[in-house]
C-alpha cells in the first residue's frame, strides 16, 4: 500500500496536515492533522510498503515492541483507509 499521488504531507509550524493538490483535491472531505510519528509513516508510504515493513522500519527509529507498533500501524492504515488516502 501506498498514499495517493494528489495528497501531499505539509508542516505548519509544529503540526502535519495531509494536504490535496490537483483537481483531484476536492476529494478529501476533513482536514487530517498527523503527529509526528504519523508525518513519519506517512512518508514511510510515499512508496509501496507492507505493514511488516513499516513495523521494521519503525523498530529502527523509535524504541516500541513490537505489538504496540503493529496495533499503532494498524490504527493509522485504517485511518487511512477510511479517509481514502491510500492506493
């Protein structure tokens, strides 16, 4: 899975927010704010990433076990997912 080509992660001052671009744009409904371990999965996903990977990847940069990741992972995938942000 992937984030969508049109949406774009920008950072305002301390804050994330996923922004639309294109005419395509219009498409996502609520503004998403993003802390800073989601802005970090969020580019995670700018390429083709499978859930065990992001679990890897975040193993290498934060210390959390292993099922906290894979629950926190899961969580933002379906935030995603419910918003429409991923291809």
């Amino acid at each position: 899975m992937k984030v969508k080509e049109n949406l774009k992660l920008r950072k305002i001052g301390t804050n994330y927010v996923i922004v639309p671009i294109g005419e395509k744009g219009s498409e996502l409904p609520d503004l998403i704010q993003l802390n800073e371990v989601g802005a970090f999965l969020w580019k995670q996903l700018q390429q083709e990433k499978s859930i065990d990977e992001l679990i890897c990847i975040l193993q290498n940069e934060y210390d959390v076990d292993y099922n906290t990741l894979k629950e926190d992972i899961n969580s933002f995938i379906e935030l995603c997912k419910n918003h429409n942000l991923l291809i």
